[in-house]
C-alpha cells in the first residue's frame, strides 16, 4: 500500500473517521479505545510521511492539561405556516424533533428522508451508521420521508461494539 498521510491530514479528521480507518483500511490493531493523539502516532509511525517538517515519533505530542467535556447543545425552532390553504401535512413549514440517546434538538428537516437526517445530523447527535430510525416510535425505512408532526429517534443496534 503507498498510502502516506501527513499530521496536518490527520488532524482534521475525527478520532472516529481515523479509528475506523485504522481497523477497515489500514488494519492497525488495538487503537479503538484510544485517545486521537495516540491514533496519529499509529497511523504516523506506519503510514507517515517521512519529511523534515514532521515530528519525530520520540517528541510528546502537547495537549491542554484540561479539556473540557461538551456538556449539551440547545437548539430552537418555529412552525410557520406558509400555505395555509394547502392540505393538512403541507400547510406549514416546520421543525422535527431528533433525537439519538442523550442527545436531542429541534431541526427544520421536514420533507427529508431518515437516512439524510441521520447523514447531516451523524455528528451533531452521535449518530450511529448502523442505527435504525423510529418515527412516532415505530421502525421505518430509511427512505421514509418526515411528515408534519413527526417524531424522529434514532436507535443503535444492541449489542454491537463501536470504533
């Protein structure tokens, strides 16, 4: 494989793109549970492109002492009725509320399909490739599309360890 990547590529992606990365493509073994800055070394040491500007795999990778954790992310939405003589479930253009485990907010995704509101919403809610959309609590498919009055959730398989 002539795969090289420099620390300035691997630090704009996520810790989990680089995990999955390490375990699908590049078969590193034993990062999953790891923090980014020893992902990079990984990667770094195998795969990294050897010039002069780079770090030395014996330099310690500097982080903040604290970091502080995101404790929550509020969002805010309005309905708004923009033909009000169009049948019901077209009358107005409104917000639907998503949620994913914890985390949960009010998007104005009306209109869309399960599957691109899990492909937008995969970093804002934490949301797993392999989760299943439940609307109004009941299983859909992944083409359903979001009516009015909807109620998204996104629920992870049991069961099935993550990157």
């Amino acid at each position: 494989m002539g795969t090289t990547f420099t620390r300035e590529q691997l630090n704009t992606m996520t810790s989990k793109e680089m995990k999955r990365m390490c375990v699908e493509d590049l078969k590193i073994a034993g990062v999953t549970k790891k923090p980014k800055e020893v992902v990079i070394e990984a990667i770094m040491s195998k795969y990294g492109a050897k010039s002069s500007t780079s770090t030395p795999a014996s330099t310690p990778v500097l982080t903040p002492a604290v970091q502080q954790a995101l404790s929550g992310v509020e969002f805010s939405g309005r309905s708004v009725i923009t033909k009000p003589g169009a049948p019901f479930g077209q009358r107005a253009t409104t917000t639907i509320h998503v949620s994913c485990g914890a985390s949960s907010g009010n998007f104005p995704v009306m209109g869309r399909s399960v599957k691109q509101i899990g492909e937008f919403l995969r970093e804002v809610l934490n949301v797993d490739r392999l989760s299943t959309g439940l609307v109004n609590g009941k299983e859909v498919d992944a083409e359903y599309i979001l009516k009015q009055g909807d109620n998204l959730e996104y629920l992870k398989p049991a069961g099935k360890k993550g990157c």
